[in-house]
C-alpha cells in the first residue's frame, strides 16, 4: 500500500466511525419531529413537514421540567458530594500511601465491575427502611458511591502529576496536612479537579438504571420520563424520541462546551 494513502484511509475511516456513531441520534432528532403516524411509517419517511406538536405534548402530559429538575439536583449534588469524599481520600493516597495503597486503589476499581443488579435488592431494602425510597436523597447517596472509585481515581492521579519539589518545599516552610492540601495541591490541580467534577456529572445524568428502580412519581429523573412512554399497547416513537431529545440536549451541550476538560481528565498520567 502507499504510504501517501495511508491519511486518507485514516480519514475515510473516522469519518465511517463518526457517521455510524451519529446516526442513531440523527435518526432520533427527526422521529421527535414527526406525527406518530409519520414515525411508524414503512418504508420511513425522509421528508416531512416538522412539527413541535410531539414536543407540547409530552411536557403537558409529563411535566417536563419537573424531572430535568430531579436529574439536575441528584446529579449536582451527587457530584459536589463526592468530590468531597474523594478529595481528601486520594490526597491521602497520593502523598501519603500506606502499604497496601496500590491494593485499595485496585479494589475500588473493582467494585464497578460487579454488575448494578446484584446491589439493587440490599440497597431497594435499605432505602425502604430508612424511608428514602422515591426521594432524591437516594438517588444522590446511590449515584455518589458509584461515581466514587473512579473519582478517586481520577484524582489520585491528577495530585500523583504534582511535581514533588513543590510539595517539598511546602512542608520546609511550615505547612500542615490541611495548607498542603488546600493551598498547594488544589491549586495545582484544578484542572484535573474539574475534569472529574464534568465526567461524574455527565454518568450522574445518564443513570437510569438506578432512577427507574429507586423512584416512581416524586423523585423521577428523566430516565423515568422516557421509561413512561412505553405502555402494553407499544412504544409511542415519536413522543419516546421527543422525550429522549428532550433529556439528552443539555447533557449534549454541556459536554460539547466542556470537551476539552473532559478529555484532558480522561487523559490524566498517560503522558510522562
């Protein structure tokens, strides 16, 4: 093969990738515009006049703005909440590692491969018990302890990217555990700080599995919205599709804006 082929093969081939990878949301984005007649039509229909008929719909029958406000707090919340909590565990880790370190780091990450559904019983019975079932508290306890380990994580590596000196020099002069921390390494890492904060936010958001199965009516996010138009008669496409963009585009735009700290976050320690 010629090696001057060889970009524009690499080129062809993103662009095959990307393409395959946005249809399903193009797809999505013109079935929201459509009647439900329009949406189940064989074979589909490629032009069409749009209509935001689907759009009212669903926001009169389902409260729109009810369950974005559910996903924004749980989220938020969750994100804010774990920061605190991984913060200092990874400082901790980073600066101060004890033997078995390496070990609790690995276990952590472990414990996001055990699949949701071996937790829902123990954690549906707990949150019963303690009357947090159908409450946002729930959902934000739930989704910070999943997010946690790769918080740690994440965070761990970006202090562990800290040049030492300065962390030498810090100590010479006087400062305690908690100046260390606060004014030298958050500082420092706040980049990497920020890149956690938006990945977290961004899984928060996109949970279901936990909202669908922990909240009902008071507490539903929009992963409950969209669960909603699936009824015994069949799936209501065009008003599904409305809610699904409808649940997805500030998420989407939010991760359009602040692509370069998420992939600066995912990046972290890759290059030494």
């Amino acid at each position: 093969m010629n090696p001057r082929s060889l970009p524009w093969l690499r080129t062809v081939c993103a662009w095959c990738a990307a393409l395959l990878l946005f249809f399903p949301l193009l797809w999505l984005g013109l079935t929201a515009f459509k009647t439900e007649m329009q949406a189940i039509a064989v074979p589909p229909q490629w032009v069409f006049t749009p209509t935001f008929d689907t759009f009212a719909e669903v926001n009169a029958r389902s409260d729109y703005l009810r369950h974005a406000r559910n996903s924004l707090v749980s989220s938020v919340a969750s994100t804010l909440l774990g920061l605190l909590l991984a913060a200092p565990a990874a400082y901790a880790m980073a600066f101060h590692p004890a033997r078995h370190t390496r070990g609790i780091l690995m276990w952590m990450l472990s414990t996001k491969m055990m699949p949701a559904l071996g937790a829902l019983l123990p954690v549906y019975v707990l949150a019963q018990a303690t009357g947090l079932l159908d409450s946002l508290w729930s959902l934000v306890i739930v989704f910070t302890l999943s997010n946690l380990p790769i918080m740690v994580w994440m965070l761990y590596t970006a202090f562990r990217d800290v040049p030492r000196e300065i962390i030498e020099a810090s100590r010479l002069d006087g400062a305690s555990v908690w100046g260390e921390f606060r004014h030298v390494v958050l500082p420092l890492t706040k980049g990497g700080i920020a890149s956690t904060a938006l990945l977290c936010l961004v899984l928060a958001w996109n949970e279901s599995f936990w909202s669908l199965n922990l909240t009902s009516a008071n507490a539903a996010t929009l992963a409950g919205l969209i669960a909603s138009y699936a009824s015994p008669e069949g799936l209501f496409w065009a008003k599904l599709s409305a809610a699904s963009l409808m649940a997805i585009a500030p998420i989407v735009a939010f991760g359009w804006f602040s692509q370069r700290q998420l992939v600066q976050g995912l990046t972290f320690g890759a290059v030494k």
